[in-house]
C-alpha cells in the first residue's frame, strides 16, 4: 500500500507540474470564437442590443407592454447589455435570467453613467481637472469604480473627453476642459483609476471613452448641435484625448449624437473604421449614445430605421443603446445581403471579449455580492477620497487684502445666498446614484469647522420648483425679495461670505445657456450687499465659467469652488480656513462677457493679430480680446516667483528647466507650466500650447528646480493628413503659473 501511495503522489507531481500555462490555456479570443460558432445570427445581434432598465425586478416580472417583450428577450438571448440598473439585487435577478433561462447563458454587461462617483460623489469632472493632480484623479475613478462594482455595475460610460472651448455648453462641466495635452493626461487617469491594473477584479469596471467625436464643438454651444470642424482641429485638438483613453486600454469608446462635417459620428465610417479601428487599431467595441442610431432618421441620414441600423453596423457602431432597431432589422439586412454577416461577427466578438475580459464568464454573478456592497459604498474610504478630492479641486481667483484663510473664532459673519445652504446643488449633474440633499453644505462646513457667528440669509430665491434631472431649472426671475433682509444681515457683520452660482442642474447634458452670467437676481444680490458691507468672500458654485467682470472689479475675494460632490462644504470650509492651501488652476478659460465665447488660451494668432491704430486689426470695438481669467490660472495663500529659465536641447527633445521660490508666508502647491510655440510651421499652430507640467509643494522660503522634459512627439503636430510631424525651426518655450503670466525662451530645432 505505502508503495502505491508513493507512486501515486509521484505521479500527481509530475501531472502538476505539466499543467498548462496561461499562454497555453485557450485565450479569450479563442473562448470568443468557440462561443460564436455555436451563435445563432439572433443571439449574435442579440450581444449588439442593450436595453435601460425596465422594471423593477424586485417585484415580479413585468406582465405585458413592452417591459414584457424586453424580459422575454433577455431570456432568448437577445440582449446583450443594460443600464440604469443598480444594486447587486436587482443586478443578480436580470443576470440569473439572461444565464440561466436562456440558451447559451451569455452574461449580460452591465452600463451606468459614474461620471463623478456612484453613491459618494465627488467634484465635478471639470472641478477635478482643476487639481492638475493626476494621481488625485485616478484615484478618485478608483474609488468610483470600487463603490459602482460592489453595486453591482461592471462598465461605466467615462471619461468623457470631449474638448470644449465654449461655457454655454451644458457639458462643459463633464470633461477636462479646453486643452488637449490636459484632456490627454487626465483621460489616461480616469481610464486607468477605473478600469486599474486588472479588469478581472471586482473592484474595476470598464471604462468608455466619450463622445466619440467633436461633440464639444457643437454650433453655438447648443447641445447636440452641428459640429463642423477643420481636419487641423480634429487631429490636433478634439482626436488625442481619444487616443490617449485607447493608449491608456479604455475597452470601449461610446459615439456621439452630433454630426460632425455633415456626416453623424454614429454612421461614420471615416471615425469609426478608418481610424478608430482600422488607423488605431481598437479592439474594443463601440457603443452607439442613447438612441442615436435612430437619430440619424432626423438629422436626415438615413430614410428609416432599417437604413439607420445598416449605415451604423457598416460605420462600426457596435452595441445599439435603446434604438432597438438592431434586433428589429439586423437579421433581415444580413438575410438580403445589405449588411455582411462578417460585421455582426465582429461586433459580438468585440462585446464577447470584453465580458471575458471582467470575468463575466467565469462567474456572472461576482459582482453580486450584497455583503460587499454594505461594507464599500459610502464608507470612510470613500468619504475621505471625496473630500480630498474637493479639496485640490477648489481654485483661489481673488485674495486682495488677504481676507482669507478666515480666522476660525470670534468673528461675526453673515453668509448669504441659497447655494450656502442647499445640500443638493454640491452634488452637480450627473450625481449617479447618490441621494439628494446629501451633500454637506456650505453653511454646515462653517459651522463644524469654526466657532464664528453666522447669521444665514438666503438674499434670493435662484429656483422655483422641483429640481429635476429632465427638466430645466425654474430660474426665479420675478421675485427678489430676500434682499433687504440680506443687506441687513451684511450690514453689521465683519465678513460676508455669498454663495452664488448656479444649481446643480444647470449645466450637463441638456442644459446649455445662452446667457452666463449669475442666473436671476444674484448679481443684484451682491451689488446690494456690497454697497453696505465691501467684506466679501465669494463663492462660487457652477459647473461652466461665468462671466464675472463686474465681481471681478469690485469684490476682493473669489473663490471658484464648482459642484465639489458630497464634501462640499467641509472642503470650502478647510480652504477659507486655511486648513488647506488651494492649489488648484482652471482647465478653461473664463471670459469676461459670454460674447467672446468661443475664447481659449491656444488660439491662432491670425493674419491681423494687432493691436494697431486703426481698427484693421482682430478684435472687438466694444470688448477686450482678454479673458477675465486664463487658462492655468489660479492663487495661493502664498506666492511663487519663477526664475532661471533654461531650454537645452536633449537627446530626443528639449530640457526645460526654471527655479520656482516660495517667496511668501505658507507652505504652498504650485502646477508649473510649461507652453510651447512652434513659430512657423506647414500647418498654423496656436500662440501657445501646453505641452508638459509639474505640481509639487514647497515650504515658505523654500526654492526647487523644476525640470520639464519634452519629446520631439511634443514639438510636433498632426498635419491635414493625420500624420504626426516636426519641423525644425524657431520654438517658443514658455513657463509659468498660467498661460499668461510666462517667461520666454526662444530656441532654434534641427
Ligand atoms: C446620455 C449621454 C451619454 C450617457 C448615455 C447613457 O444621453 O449622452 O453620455 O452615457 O445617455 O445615460
């Protein structure tokens, strides 16, 4: 027997040891490709049709309607994605049906809008770009990724990286804001905080980079309106932050509801084919925006849903989001010949893979776990990752007199406006699944951080009505009374601080604004308050630049603290006490009159770039070309000085170097930028572009060298051809704290 037993484990060993590695075992395109040839042409269009969520499964199943017909195709395997269904309950409940009592058990992929935090919100996207932290950054969408995956979600439609130059779009606060390079570099960090280093884990999702493309040049800044862009703006503004989210591993990009040059993305072959996956080579899959495929019948490109279905499977739109006209044409397009089987094919291999890739497969149901759900969404980890967040986000515009840090005692303070004390503005659009009116106000972060007294005052009423994530916020634009009660209050305080803006509803998708200034009797409200009380912290709460020239000229203090999410208030309070330092620097420009708009800080500098005498010259007769404040602009509690800037050439590029000095009283982080100038070239290029930057802190009296190393790939551009290229000659170096405010190096390059 012992002898038996001997050879028995000698025996496994050996079996052990000749187990098949990874690269032996079959891959998942091999997975994906066993898996399709048992596929009927049905099921196989099935993977390309996603449906919103229609029911409430927590109850029974739906009866009849068309939640019925939807429920019945999840079980004959003709849905391949959801969305907006949330929490592993319901989650589990449509997965155990799609695996279970359908055919071949395909999981279903699971879609939700975490654009800024699923259940514990953070800022805005666009506040957060405004940290130019990217470790900050990635780890807020690590964050977002870990509570939305214990809820069950394994894909979220972000980042959205779509550049925008225009504040009346309602989207603006979604990106990064107007600057390629930032996009890029930001793009990468949300792909990568969500998706992290394995897509495996049940703490990752995947990613979407979004929209794809040229939705942020929309006319006017009227949301889904036509965009129409040169190829020199399309390869070298609105395409890099695409490919940066590609680059990064993004699985899956999502196309847009504009056309863009008369051809709508979500029928374009040109995007879609030739370059995302044809020049670029994505093997991801694409999936169309809500309804756009449909769309195409009213932007008048295609004559009826049958036309519409085959123009957007022949441009590469992959997953059909709630047009249904896939499952409703697709077969009959493949029958008659209209639309070759091998696209179908493609399309459900790539949504296969990446169900493979989260481990769908091996277990639908590890994202399911409700224990995990309780112990990850809002926890401390979550909190704290929030308000860190809003923290770096917050932007110091205005400090004369040095008013602020405020101290924490003894002092008397009105604060007015009904931002000040609204728990629900803070949490911004595109709020996920976070509760309304659970943000910390303004008004509480004063109160838990200090022991002044404060005497709120609402001044005026902003909005009337429900708030409402379909509808348009109610500006109140009749009723100003409030404000003599407000005026009182200011009158016998040491400090006011007004909290004005707009309400978390009125930018994003939507939501654009013809008009930017402070929306309804705001702006009245501070001209009054001001007129007895010159004291004045503002602060502001919006989610797109405003115009603010008359506050500018008259109010010493601004801070631009956007729609910073759950820790709102806590982070305004820690700034305006100096708990925390602001650090942040603005991604886009703000203009002093919205009829300057489009206005950013790497424009072209034309045949006329004046200023001259006469009036032949590109400017306004009634406005500066100016904005109010630049792009990168942003104050400390202390001050840097920049010196010593050298430009080396190095061997693939150039070294930039300059000393930055903390020459005031606080310990501070400063974001050193570095802009470059290609003077003369085949193709025109801006004034100015960002090219490289560094944030780093430094102690009062404190002085760093700061290197900035750039590669030729940042000296070039793409030309009308797509191709990137460098021309040697005479470059522009530029450094400084902001775009404007910069010293200049010149440099010749072989
Ligand atoms: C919306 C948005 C898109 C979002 C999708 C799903 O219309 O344009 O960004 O991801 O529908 O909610």
């Amino acid at each position: 027997m012992q002898r038996q037993y001997a050879f028995f484990i000698l025996l496994l060993s050996i079996l052990i040891s000749c187990k098949p590695t990874m690269s032996q075992m079959s891959s998942i395109d091999d997975k994906v490709d066993q898996l399709l040839q048992k596929m009927t042409l049905e099921e196989k269009i099935g993977q390309m049709n996603q449906y919103s969520s229609f029911y409430d499964i927590t109850g029974p199943a739906p009866k009849d309607g068309s939640a019925k017909t939807r429920y019945d195709q999840v079980k004959s395997g003709q849905v391949g994605s959801m969305l907006n269904v949330l929490g592993t309950e319901q989650i589990r409940k449509l997965q155990q049906i799609a695996v279970e009592e359908s055919r071949l058990g395909i999981p279903l992929i699971f879609g939700y809008d975490v654009i800024h935090g699923y259940k514990t919100l953070t800022p805005i996207p666009l506040a957060e770009t405004a940290s130019w932290d990217l470790e900050a950054i990635e780890m807020s969408a690590r964050n977002a990724a870990k509570e939305a995956a214990a809820a069950g979600i394994n894909w979220t439609f972000a980042p959205m990286v779509d550049i925008s130059r225009d504040a009346r779009w309602g989207r603006v606060m979604e990106g990064a804001g107007e600057d390629t390079y930032l996009g890029c570099r930001v793009a990468e960090a949300r792909v990568r905080g969500f998706q992290g280093d394995d897509l495996n884990s049940t703490s990752s999702i995947a990613a979407t980079a979004k929209h794809f493309a040229g939705y942020g040049f929309a006319e006017s800044g009227k949301d889904y309106n036509t965009a129409d862009v040169g190829l020199s703006t399309l390869y070298n503004v609105i395409l890099p932050p695409f490919k940066a989210a590609m680059d990064a591993g993004v699985r899956t990009f999502m196309n847009s509801f504009n056309e863009l040059n008369g051809i709508p993305a979500t029928g374009d072959v040109f995007l879609q084919r030739d370059i995302l996956k044809g020049e670029w080579g994505f093997d991801g899959f694409v999936v169309s925006d809500w309804g756009s495929i449909t769309e195409m019948q009213d932007h008048g490109y295609a004559a009826n849903g049958r036309e519409a279905s085959k123009l957007a499977a022949i441009a590469g739109s992959d997953m059909d989001m709630e047009s249904s006209l896939y499952v409703e044409h697709l077969k009959d397009l493949v029958e008659s010949g209209d639309v070759d089987e091998t696209l179908i094919n493609d399309a459900a291999r790539r949504i296969l893979k990446v169900k493979y890739e989260l481990g769908l497969f091996d277990d639908p149901y590890k994202y399911c776990d409700a224990s995990r759900e309780k112990s990850i969404i809002g926890n401390d980890e979550m909190l704290a990752g929030s308000l860190e967040m809003a923290l770096k986000s917050i932007v110091l515009l205005k400090n004369e007199n040095g008013v602020l840090p405020l101290a924490k005692s003894g002092k008397n303070i009105a604060v007015i406006g009904q931002l000040a004390n609204d728990k629900n503005s803070p949490l911004g659009n595109w709020r996920g699944h976070v509760d309304a009116n659970t943000a910390i106000s303004v008004l509480e972060g004063l109160q838990s951080h200090s022991t002044n007294t404060y005497t709120y005052e609402q001044g005026v009423k902003l909005f009337d009505g429900e708030e409402s994530f379909i509808r348009h916020i109610n500006v109140n634009t009749t009723d100003d009374s409030g404000i003599d009660e407000a005026v009182a209050a200011a009158k016998g305080s040491d400090v006011v601080i007004m909290v004005l803006g707009e309400h978390g509803y009125m930018s994003g998708e939507g939501r654009s604004r013809a008009n930017i200034n402070l929306p309804g009797f705001q702006q009245e409200l501070l001209e009054r308050v001001h007129s007895v009380n010159e004291n004045i912290i503002l602060v502001l709460m919006n989610g797109r630049p405003l115009a603010l020239d008359w506050a500018d000229k008259n109010i010493n203090t601004i801070v631009e603290a956007w729609h910073l999410g759950s820790r709102s208030g806590d982070a305004i309070a820690q700034v305006l006490f100096g708990d925390y330092n602001p650090s942040g620097k603005l991604p886009v420009t703000f203009p002093r009159d919205v009829n300057q708009v489009p206005l950013y800080y790497n424009y072209k500098n034309t045949g006329r770039p004046g200023p001259i005498e006469m009036v032949f010259w590109s400017h306004y007769s009634d406005q500066s070309n100016d904005p109010l404040y630049p792009f990168g602009y942003g104050l400390s509690y202390t001050t840097f000085e920049y010196s010593n800037l050298n430009v080396a050439e190095s061997s693939d590029g150039l070294r930039v170097s300059v000393t930055l000095s903390n020459t005031g009283k606080y310990t501070g982080e400063e974001v050193v930028q570095c802009y470059i100038r290609d003077k003369f070239a085949s193709v025109t290029r801006p004034v100015k572009e960002l090219k490289g930057f560094k944030k780093l802190g430094l102690e009062a009296g404190e002085s760093q060298e700061v290197v900035i190393n750039l590669s030729k790939a940042d000296l070039s551009f793409y030309n009308n051809q797509g191709k990137l290229i460098f021309e040697p000659g005479e470059f522009e170096i530029m450094v400084g704290g902001n775009s404007a405010d910069v010293l200049v190096e010149t440099i010749e390059m072989k």
